[in-house]
C-alpha cells in the first residue's frame, strides 16, 4: 500500500489533468456544451418518475427526489464499473509506450464520474427545494455514504480492470450483472414499503447488494432526517478496503506484463 500512496502522490496531477481532458472532449463538438451534464440526468429521472410514478402510480414521498437520489448513486456505481473493464485495453497506447501505475487510469475515471455525480447531486437538491423537503443537518452525513460507495466501486473497478485484459466475454458478463442489480436495487421504487411482506428478502437486497444499500441509507439522511446505518457502513467500507487491497496487489504483481498481453 505504500508503493500505491506514493504513486498518487505522484501521479495525481496527471489523473485530475486527465479527466478534464476527457470532460472536455465529451462536449467539445456539442452546440449545448457542458449542458449536457445537466440534461441527461433530467431527463432520466423524468422518464423513470412519469413510469413508476405516474403510470405505476407510485405513492412514495417525494418521489422525484426519491429517483433522482437512486439514479445519481446508480449512475456513477455503473459508470465505475462498466468503464474498468475494459479501461487498460482501450487505452494500450499509453499502456504500451509510457510507464503509469494501472490504477491511475482507474483513479482518472473516478474523477470524471465524481465530477458528473456531483452535478446530479446537485440537481437532486434543487429538486429537494422545489418539493419542500425539510434541510437538517443529517444530510451532512452524505460523505460517509459516499466515501463508502467510492471505495467499494474502486475496489470492484480495480479487479474488473485486473481480470478485463484477459478475459474478453467479461464486459458482456458485466452489463448483464449490472443490468440484473439495477432492477434489484431499489432505483425507482422503495424495496422496505414494496417487499415489507418479506423481511427475509428486504434484508437480503438491502444488506447484501451494495448499490442498494447505499441508495436506502442516502435517501434515510436526505428525506427522511434519518440517521445512516454506521454499523453497515463500517461493514461495507472494511470490504471496499479489503477488495482495493487486493486489486492494487494483483495489479502491482501483473502490470508489467498487460503490455504484451494487449
């Protein structure tokens, strides 16, 4: 782990100039421009509120709030993940002509999904004004929340990154799991309220599936002025530390060796 702070110490320059780079570029050919970052967003948690909300005739408390707080932990979570898979290969030119740590493409990603997620997050409070959501200090107790979530999705990127340069049917394994967790994660409907018949499978979705647990406890401090579950954030942060260890280890102990694999 020293030889992994020390590479981020030195190469941290390199991620954040990275990632601009890549936000840049996003929108440079685009008449809306960084208006995008805005729009997409929106314009999903419209769809997935008229859906559910209006078709499915969902009676959840501040629902469009409810959505958007889902969607913003969803998306960087899949963005996370689907973007590791195949990160070293698609960039095997850098890989291949200029030394960097592996896990610093990985970092530079990171940046530009927290970037985007900030912005949804924002659009997630003002949504919370405009529907008269009360503002308590609970919700300062988001950045536990989301330290939990970057360091467990880091953890899984790493290993995703790791495994993705030799296994070449990962990235279709990989969205038909993310696509399975999306629907049990709870993104647009309340999994305690809806499955309140079965505790036995509410405790399995919420406790077992990080995304989902993440999103219950980011909505308790948001809507409801509800304390998080510190007990379960512990657990999760242990094995987002325990799978980021491992990651950066396997990666250290292969990374001379992606170059001529790819």
């Amino acid at each position: 782990m020293k030889k992994f702070f020390y590479n981020i110490r030195k190469y941290y320059k390199y991620a954040i100039y990275s990632a601009k780079a890549e936000l840049k570029s996003e929108v440079a050919d685009s008449y809306l421009n960084w208006l995008w970052w805005i729009i997409e967003p929106l314009c999903f948690m419209l769809i997935y509120t008229f859906v559910f909300g209006v078709v499915f005739d969902n009676n959840e408390k501040y629902f469009a709030s409810f959505v958007f707080l889902g969607l913003t932990a969803w998306d960087f979570f899949n963005r996370m993940i689907n973007g590791s898979v195949k990160l070293i290969i698609n960039n095997r030119d850098l890989v291949t002509k200029v030394y960097i740590p592996k896990y610093i493409l990985l970092l530079s990603k990171s940046f530009t999904y927290l970037f985007k997620m900030g912005i949804s997050l924002g659009i997630a409070i003002v949504l919370m004004i405009f529907q008269h959501v009360p503002f308590t200090w609970h919700m300062l107790l988001c950045i536990p929340i989301f330290l939990v979530l970057y360091v467990l999705t880091f953890g899984v990127g790493l290993l995703l990154m790791h495994f993705g340069v030799t296994l070449n049917d990962l990235a279709n394994f990989t969205n038909i799991g993310l696509k399975m967790v999306f629907y049990l994660s709870g993104v647009f409907y309340n999994i305690s309220s809806k499955l309140s018949s079965n505790p036995q499978l509410v405790f399995l979705l919420l406790r077992v599936n990080p995304i989902a647990f993440c999103m219950n406890e980011l909505r308790k401090v948001f809507l409801n002025q509800q304390l998080p579950s510190f007990e379960g954030l512990g657990v999760w942060l242990l094995i987002g530390i325990m799978l980021c260890s491992l990651g950066i280890h396997v990666i250290h102990k292969n990374e001379n060796s992606y170059a001529k694999v790819i």
